[in-house]
C-alpha cells in the first residue's frame, strides 16, 4: 500500500532533522521490517489493492503535496488524530500538511480525517462503521482516514495562557478544569496552621473543585470550591472532619482554615467570620506536594476535582491566625511559610510549577468509547510510515525518517478483536521508578496502543462503603452514615480477624446469605442505572455496576453463609467459596433483570472464589474476569496448575456455552509481587503470543492488565510483555515472534542481540522449575519470587556474571538514542537488581556469621 522512498537529506532539510532530539531514531531496518509487517496485514485486514492506477503523493522532498479536509464542527477526537498525523508527518518528513474545513473547496490530493462532507460525497458516513471499526482508504488523488466516532466537542480554551485574570488585588489564577498548580516546599505544619486565599464566587456560572489539597495515601487536607459554598477536609487514616461555609454571595471572599492540635480544632471562617468548626486529628501531610486547582488521580490519567474557579493570594502559615478578614493583599511575616500573591500575569507564580499535564489532558478524547478516525491514523502511522511507540515520551518512539511519502491505491479495514483493554497505571511511589512518566505521557501511550475500547467496567471490592453507610461500630465517616444494620456484617468473627481487615480501623465481610444485603445491594444498583449517583465506596461505568467481597478472609461464620461453603481441599483451593459469592450474585442478577434487564453486573473470579460454581449457571446479565491470568505467574507449577484448570476446563467453557461476558484481569507483576525492591523484571516476554492465542480462542472479549508501575517499579519491567499483549489484543494474527524481532531491532539498535539474549536466558531460568527449591517444585502452595529464591538460586553468581558481561556489552556496543535506551534499562532495571542481589547476599553472610 506504501512506497517508501528514502533519500539522503540535503541542505536546510538535514539540518532540520540534526535539530530533533535525540529520541526520534532512524532504523537502519526499518523499510524490510515495514513491509514485513505490510505483508502481515494482508491477513488481518480488509484489503481491496487498485491495480493500474497512480499513487497519491502526499509529500515530495520534504514539501507537503496534500490537504487535510475535516469538518467544520469536527470532534474533539478528529482534531486529535490531525494533530498525532501533522506531527509524526514532520518528524518523518520535515513537514506538515495544512488543515482546511470541508467548507473550503481543495485542489490537489487531500486527507479526509474523520466524516465530513467530502467524505460524504464519496458515500463514506460514520453510521455505516461499526463500533470502534477504522478505514484506511487511498485512491490516486485521496487519503481518507476515518472510522466510527463518538462526538466530543472539541477544547476551545486551555492551558497557560488562559491561567491569569483580574483579581481581588491584582491577577489572579483562573482555573478551568485543565490545569494544576503544585508546590513542592510550601511549609503546612501538621500540628498548627492556617491556609487562605481569596475566592470568587461568580453568579452567571457554577464553581466546583478543588482549590487546594495536600494528600498521601490515608491523609488529606482538601479545600473545595462547591457552587456558593466552601469546604474543607481533614482527613487522617479514616477519622474525617468537614467543615461547610455554605450561602456566599457573588463576588470575592476571604478563606482561612485553621487547624491546632494543641486544642483539637480545625475551623473553616470566612470574611474574619466563623463559619464552622470540628474535631483536628493531626495528618501526614506536610511532606506532601501542595496541588492547587486539582489533583491528579493516574490511574484515571485525569485531574480529580478539577476547579472551575478564580483564586488569589495563597498563604499558609504555621500558626492559627486571628479571625480578621483581609482589607490588604496578604503579608510574609514570621508564621508565613508560603505566599503566592498571584500577580505574574503570565506563566506559573513564583515558588508554583505549572503541570502541563492538566493542559495537555484536557485534548485527549475519551479513550473508552469510538475513536475510529483516531485508530486509523495510528494504523496508517504504524502500518504505512513505519511508526512505533515502544513506550511513553519520546524516548519510546521509532521512527523512519524521509523526504517522500507515497500512497499506492487500496483499502484496509480494522475493528479491534478485544473490545475492551485497559492498562492500570496507578500505584505506590515508594520505589525510584525510571524512567517517570508524566501523566499526559501515559494516557497518551495508551492511546496510541489502542487502550481503552467499550466503556465497561471490571469487578472490583465494591462494599468497602458499607462500614461507613451501615455499621456505627466500625464507621469512621459520620456524613455518610445511614443507619445501622449488623444483619449486614459477617457474624462470629474474632476481633482480631476483623482488625486485620485491609481497611484502616478494621471491618469484617459482609454476610452474603443476608437477604437483606441482597435488597440494599439491589437497590444501590437501581438506584445508580436510575440516575441517581453512586453510593460511597461502590464501583460502576456506563451501564456497568461491579460487585465484588473485600479483598480478605474469613467469610461469615453463620449457618446460612458455612452451609453455601465446602471445606478447602488444601492450603491452595481456589473455589471453596465459589458457589457462596456466585449464589449472592446470581440473587442479585435476578432482581435487577426485573427492572434493568440491559444493565451488567461484572464480578471477579478470584482469590478462594476463582473456579467456576458447582451447580449454579450464571444469569446472563453478569460478566466474568477471570482474575489473576498471566503468563509471568505460570513459572510456579501450583499456580499455573490451578489457573489453567479453571480457565481451560472452567471459564472458558462455559463463557462458550452461556452468554455471559469473559475478560480477563491479567497481571505483569510476576518477579514483584509483595516486593519492597526490584526483584527479577517480568521475564515472560517469549510465552505471550501462545498465551494470547489462548485467550482469544476462549472468546474472551478484554482485558484488565496491571504492570510494573502500577507497584511502583519502573514501567521497563514489564515494557516488551505489555506491548505485545496491546498488539495481539487488538489483531491477534499478528505474527508475535516478528514484533519481538523488531522491537529489539529497531529499539536498541546495534545493543539488540545482547539484549534480546539477556531478555531470553532471564526467561529461560526463570521458567524451569529445576531452578528453585524443593518446596516450590513439589507444587503444592503458591510462591513469589522472593528475594531468597531470586539471588539463592535465579541470579546465581555465574549467571549474574554473565549477564552482566551482556550487559556491560550492551552498553558499549551503541551510543545516541539507542545508548540512551539500553542505559535508562540498565538504571531501571538492571542495576536496581543487581543491588537488591548485593544487598541479600551481605545480609545472607552476615546472618550466616
């Protein structure tokens, strides 16, 4: 479909390209491998080739020979695909295309992106697509790029630039739900303090959000902006005080939240007035970044509580400051520990940094829905120009550089085959992951790899809520509180069982055989289908409403709940609990098929519920993820034993036989599962193509996929595994043992064979089970790579000497870019191995003396 003619750069031309940094690399190989996976795609793809008529040229020495036509009311995901083409068409060419409406009329050859009315003329309409189906179409004078779309209005404001307005005194910072402010070193003092700042409130349109947060995990200290109304937070491990300064009226008012732990109070005021106050419990938050108009949540790669809002003069000081409103801009005394006046008028304030993520966020289109016309333009980028994203940033991107881009005539069609993937990128923060990512850089990635798809939503723990909502026992949330019912709660359990729920202040299972909770549950569901919001601690998407028991053990102790169980087998039964959890659910299902027959409800096969029930058919109105696949985990023999017996002669049979949705949650965490330190990177690369096959062939329809940074280790861990497994989700007759080829190829250059061997023995040891001790092998309990079983007998001192000979080699055999990879590889992964290893072997001699 491409011909790739590739010249040597000539004048201002090869200088332009001497300017690009260093991460965009040419592939010696590149044009083979192009059309090595060309000749792939035949076998995938809908494929009609002309045969006599001319290419379309769409640059020519470097100079753009086409126009892009897209609609004058284009979508936000039309203006995105145009933006990914025109900026790989520079770095591959030296140029862009311009962009024109469709009310314009074109001459010369033209790229349709997305509907518009040109490609209407031509008979091509989004309604004719299906679901998340993408064209590439060319003929001697036309390029047209398209699919089925959702429509998004696109970003008409956004960014830096519209950060600053007038203020209370002076500029002020407008917030408009695409930007965050952070400040590293701003002085909030746990024990004494205030904050303030000056807000408006504005009559002709509603503010919300979050005007400035300090947070870790279990500890937070919220300021939000709520229409005509202030609140402020204080949250530590569970105990909640929230303050309401409700009823300003339009225009500026004077915030200030003072908290003391020396008299135990936190008070919201509120133009020198008190407005409310409440019990402090002192927080964890003053090593903290302080976040101002958001924070951001990276597993959602969005801002959280984004403000929509003006703000002015932040202040915090580490003592309670008197109750005075403010007739003057704020003054830096001896209790101030930051001041952001606000008056810059351009950039960020002085001692704040802009996250352009918030910026940049707010183009991307909605990734769990139609982007047709943005999958082809990957596909043409990919299949036709030779591109590839091996990872976020930059530094991640392959390309094939060229003065000249020609287009043979013919037509390619795609409609992923998992319509659902979905990449996990939330996590600790506790290990030195490298690289970082930003959060833009992963949300775009996961575009660009086609995450995202139909807008379901996995099973997840769903009743963490309910000890809040129903039980005065265990509730730590009083706003949330309903009333109380134990009939509800799982019965008979010692205090220390419940205590040692993974839930701070402790909390039992819930009573599954309790009619009762089948009611409640029934009715929360009802309730969110009907418009009415998700209760507290659930879990729902779109039509999608999760079900799912906490994350522990024991279960209800009453006769109701022991009787629907059986006795484990042994210490590894994986569906003792099965019939329990899937009758519950089945009650559920029933119910609710009364009232929303459409609606789904999705659970988890897992933990001692993973094998399918005995007796007990699913309704059809449930959706099953089998939980945990992946091929990282099958070295241990008890494991893959036990998972494959459930999914093989389980699930996938009966996701056959009835017509309940399969997906699969499939985790990339197999050498750092529980860990604390890198341990041995996910080494599994070689198993994911039959391991996908199996998958497809099960007719599971996606897939939940966690990775090395989701625990906070470097994304390189499980780098090559996750992008084969994206590639294979979305066309599984992709040949897999050629992408791997090509990654180490055209990702490390001439460092390539060291790695790819490297990559191979890692796997190869870590897969034969002669390696690891006796108790593993006998297979009958389930193992992690501990560090005792990763250095005692994995990374043995002759294999660690060897494979640091390759990968000392590796490192030497390449510089520039493809350097730079092998080296952000040997800094994120290698050496943090090698000094875990260190570390144990000195502790192993030192316990040994």
């Amino acid at each position: 479909m491409i011909t790739h003619s590739i010249r040597p750069f000539t004048g201002t031309m090869a200088l332009y390209f001497l300017s690009l940094p260093l991460c965009l690399s040419l592939a010696a190989s590149a044009p083979a491998m192009a059309q090595e996976q060309a000749s792939l795609l035949k076998s995938s793809h809908e494929n009609t080739a002309g045969k006599s008529e001319p290419a379309l040229s769409l640059v020519a020495d470097g100079k753009a020979q086409a126009t892009i036509v897209i609609a004058r009311e284009a979508s936000k995901s039309t203006h995105f695909a145009v933006k990914e083409l025109n900026e790989h068409l520079e770095i591959i060419t030296g140029t862009q295309l311009p962009v024109v409406t469709d009310e314009l009329a074109v001459t010369g050859p033209r790229v349709l992106v997305g509907e518009s009315a040109a490609t209407k003329a031509l008979g091509l309409k989004i309604a004719d697509f299906k679901d998340h189906e993408s064209m590439v179409r060319a003929t001697p004078d036309t390029l047209v790029l398209m699919g089925k779309d959702d429509f998004e209005p696109p970003v008409e404001q956004a960014g830096e630039a519209n950060l600053w307005t007038i203020g209370k005194w002076g500029n002020a910072l407008r917030f408009n739900a695409d930007n965050v402010l952070t400040v590293e070193k701003h002085g909030f003092d746990d024990r004494e303090g205030t904050l303030e700042c000056w807000v408006r409130i504005d009559a002709n349109k509603p503010n919300s959000g979050t005007i400035l947060r300090l947070t870790t995990g279990s500890d937070h200290v919220i300021l939000l902006l709520e229409g005509n109304a202030v609140r402020y937070r204080s949250i530590s491990v569970g105990r909640e005080t929230t303050l309401h300064a409700n009823n300003l009226k339009p225009g500026w008012h004077h915030v200030m939240a003072t908290h003391s732990t020396a008299s135990g109070k936190v008070e919201l005021i509120v133009n020198g007035i008190s407005r409310d106050s409440g019990v402090y419990h002192q927080t964890k938050v003053s090593q903290a970044k302080l976040h101002i108009g958001g924070f951001f949540v990276a597993f959602k790669n969005a801002i959280w509580t984004p403000l929509r809002g003006t703000v002015d003069e932040i202040r915090i000081s580490r003592n309670v400051r008197p109750k005075l409103a403010a007739t003057a801009p704020f003054i830096h005394d001896a209790n101030t520990t930051l001041l952001l006046s606000c008056d810059e008028g351009h950039g960020a304030p002085v001692g704040a940094v802009i996250n352009r993520d918030g910026f940049l966020l707010s183009f991307l289109p909605n990734a769990f829905g139609n982007n047709g016309s943005l999958h082809a333009v990957y596909d043409f980028l990919e299949n036709d120009c030779g591109v590839r994203w091996y990872a976020p940033s930059q530094l991640g991107l392959v390309v094939e550089q060229q003065p000249f881009l020609t287009i043979k005539p013919g037509e390619r069609r795609q409609t992923p085959v998992m319509s659902y993937r979905e990449i996990s990128w939330s996590g600790g923060t506790l290990h030195n992951k490298v690289p970082e990512y930003t959060t833009y850089e992963k949300a775009l990635w996961s575009l660009r790899m086609r995450a995202g798809g139909e807008s379901i939503m996995q099973g997840m723990h769903s009743f963490m809520g309910f000890r809040d909502r129903f039980s005065e026992c265990y509730g730590t949330n009083p706003i949330n509180f309903e009333t109380d019912r134990p009939e509800f709660f799982a019965k008979g359990l010692t205090e220390a069982q419940m205590m040692a729920a993974p839930v701070p202040g402790g909390m039992p299972n819930l009573c599954y055989s309790s009619p009762e909770l089948v009611a409640q549950v029934v009715q929360d569901a009802r309730d969110y289908f009907d418009g009415k919001g998700l209760k507290p601690g659930g879990a729902a998407r779109g039509d999608y409403f999760a079900l799912g028991p906490m994350d522990m053990s024991p279960y209800c102790q009453c006769v109701d709940c022991q009787k629907a169980m059986r006795k484990p087998a042994d210490t590894i039964d994986r569906g003792y609990a099965s019939n329990y959890w899937y009758g519950f659910v089945n009650r559920i299902a029933k119910e609710l098929r009364k009232t929303h027959p459409d609606k789904v409800l999705p659970i988890l096969a897992y933990h001692n519920y993973a094998d399918p029930p005995e007796g007990i058919v699913l309704e059809p109105n449930v959706s099953v993820t089998f939980c945990p696949l992946g091929p990282s985990m099958w070295w241990d023999p008890a494991r893959r034993e036990r998972d494959r017996r459930a999914f093989d002669n389980g699930w996938a049979l009966q996701g056959k036989d009835h017509s309940f949705q399969l997906y699969g949650w499939l985790y990339y965490l197999g050498g750092m599962m529980g860990q604390t330190d890198a341990i041995y990177p996910d080494a599994c690369v070689f198993q994911v193509p039959a391991y996908m096959k199996t998958l497809h062939d099960a007719g599971v329809r996606g897939l939940y996929v966690q990775q090395a940074e989701n625990v906070g280790f470097s994304f390189l861990m499980s780098q090559l595994e996750l992008y084969l497994t994206l590639k294979l989700a979305v066309d599984p007759t992709l040949n897999g043992t050629t992408l791997i080829d090509e990654f180490f190829t055209r990702y490390y250059g001439e460092a390539g064979p060291m790695m790819k061997q490297l990559y191979s023995e890692m796997e190869a040891v870590k897969f034969d089970i002669s390696n690891y001790p006796e108790e593993v092998r006998r297979g009958n309990k389930y193992n992690i790579i501990s560090p005792k079983i990763a250095y005692g007998y994995l990374v043995t001192t002759e294999r660690a000497e060897r494979w640091n000979k390759l990968m000392d080699e590796a490192v030497a055999s390449t510089s520039g870019v493809y350097g730079e990879r092998v080296q952000q590889y040997k800094v994120g992964v290698w050496d943090r191995m090698m000094a875990a290893r260190a570390e144990y072997l000195a502790e192993t001699t030192e316990a040994l003396q």
